[in-house]
C-alpha cells in the first residue's frame, strides 16, 4: 500500500510541475502536487527545475494577451 501512495505521490509531482512549467503559478502547482511550498520547492530543486523558466513563460502569456 505505501509503494502505491508513494507512486500516486511521484504522479501528482510530476503532473504539478508540468504544469509549473507552462505557467501555472508557483502556488497552484504545490497544491496541485499536495504538498506545501518548501517541499515543492525541493522537489523542484531535485529535478533541477528553474524557477525562470515558468515566469519567463507567464511574461510571453502576459504580452500575448
């Protein structure tokens, strides 16, 4: 049971930062994820996911709307 926990955890992270990555605010995502904002960041930081990359992508969202 905790091995399919951990999996259904791993699978909202992964989705979480998908979505981090197309400009899904930083807060949503952990949320998205359940977990709170330090440990997504350190799930961020494990798979070395920059934080400018998902702003850098909400500036081209903001000037092409």
């Amino acid at each position: 049971m905790k091995k399919l926990k951990k999996a259904l955890l791993e699978e909202k992270i992964s989705l979480a930062i998908n979505k981090f990555e197309q400009g899904t605010s930083f807060r949503e995502a952990a949320e998205i994820a359940g977990i709170d904002y330090w440990d997504f960041q350190m799930e961020l930081d494990k798979r070395s996911v920059p934080m400018i990359s998902s702003i850098s992508l909400a500036k081209k969202r903001m000037l092409v709307n």
